[in-house]
C-alpha cells in the first residue's frame, strides 16, 4: 500500500466503520472464524474501500501482506481480487489467497468478473481446484462452476466432475448440493440423473433435493417427483 494507505491507517478505518451488533451476527454465522478477528464492518463499506484501492492503484504490497490479521482484510483481499481487470495477475493473487480463506463467506463473495470473458482458462484451473486438499479451494472450485458453467457453457462432463467429489468436510458437502440445486434449475433434463441414480453421498443427496424443493424455479410436479427420490438413512 502506499503511504497514504498503510496498514495501521486501514486497521484504524476499519475499526472506525464497526458495527457491534452485525460483528455480533457475523460471528454466529460464520464459524469457522476466530471472534477476535471480526471487525464487523458491512459489505457495502468493504467493497467500496476495495474499488477506493483498486482505483488508486495501491493495493498491491496489502495482497502481499497474507496472512491479514482480520477477517475484514480477507474479504476486502476478496473483492480487490474479483475487481483486478488484468487475467494474469487476477488469477495469480487468487491463486495466492486461496490456501488462506478459512470460511465460507470470503470463499462465496469472491468473483473475479473477468472470468466472465476467459472460459477456457477459467475451466482448467477448476480442474486443479477441485483436486485441492483444502476445504475452501474446493468449495470455491465447485461455486466457479456453479457460476459460469451451467447456461451456455454447460456440458454434462461438469456435473459429473461434482459427482466424483467426496469429502468429510460440511463446507464442500453444502456446496455440492447447492451446485446440483442451482443446476436441477438451470439443467434439468441433464441433471435429473445423477440424483435418479443417487451419485451423491446420501447428505448432500438429500440437501441438494432440499434446496431444489425450496427453489422458485423448480415446478411443482418437479419437486414432489424430486421428494419421493429423497434417501432414507438406515
């Protein structure tokens, strides 16, 4: 950062933009994060600092900085990463971050929006993620796919690579489901199978019929079809 920004002077505008009673709520719902870390500073505000650095340009030596002391200074890694407009280094600064995210929300609010226009390149980097041993590599693996992969660009093989997933970690699991959730909406033909032949360990099986039943874009005839494919645990 430069000196306009250091760190001691972004610490002190975090801490000045607090709000006690959303730290509070953010604790509760993100925990896998230490309290001691959480600032509690809104979403709006983190992005707002993240455009504030992007746009000046001094943003660099605070993504060196990894590990950041607060939960604040991930997400606000996070949306600096999803505004750099350059490919290369946008993805190099993902690739950084990534072994650092240690919670579901820096995972899910991260989206790079240059992916949008590279495909290709995009694909063969979720192919990496999705072999990581880190919870939150993965679950990001699997939400790019969710994201870019499931209208124009779908193509079967993409399921069936979230299928093959298996995992002992809650984080991973919710994602899966949420991806065969969101794609049961967008593919349903195409994705009616994999839960017709149970491809998925019975939780998230179940916790992605769960969610697609809870889908606006799911018919009725759909959802109680989807419901009696529902797998009773023994």
């Amino acid at each position: 950062m430069s000196e306009s920004m250091n760190i001691a002077d972004l610490h002190r505008k975090l801490h000045e933009l607090r709000d006690m009673k959303y730290r509070d709520m953010q604790i509760k719902i993100i925990p896998t994060i230490e309290p001691g870390t959480v600032i509690g500073v809104r979403t709006p505000e983190l992005k707002t600092i993240a455009k504030e650095m992007l746009k000046a340009g001094d943003y660099k030596d605070f993504l060196e900085g990894l590990p950041h002391k607060y939960f604040e200074e991930n997400q606000l890694h996070a949306f600096i990463i999803s505004g750099i407009k350059d490919l290369d280094e946008c993805m190099e600064r993902l690739e950084e971050f990534l072994p650092y995210v240690d919670n579901w929300a820096t995972c899910d609010q991260m989206s790079p929006k240059i992916f949008k226009k590279h495909k290709e390149e995009l694909f063969s980097h979720i192919k990496v993620w999705l072999a990581s041993e880190k919870t939150y590599t993965v679950r990001f693996g699997v939400g790019m796919l969710m994201e870019h992969f499931l209208n124009d660009d779908f193509d079967p093989q993409y399921p069936e690579m979230v299928a093959r997933l298996r995992s002992d970690e809650y984080y991973v699991n919710m994602m899966i489901a949420w991806y065969f959730a969101t794609a049961l909406a967008k593919q349903y033909e195409s994705i009616l199978p994999f839960i017709e032949g149970k491809r998925l360990d019975d939780w998230t099986h179940n916790k992605a019929i769960q969610k697609s039943v809870e889908s606006s874009r799911i018919t009725e005839e759909q959802k109680t079809y989807l419901r009696s494919l529902k797998t009773t645990r023994k």
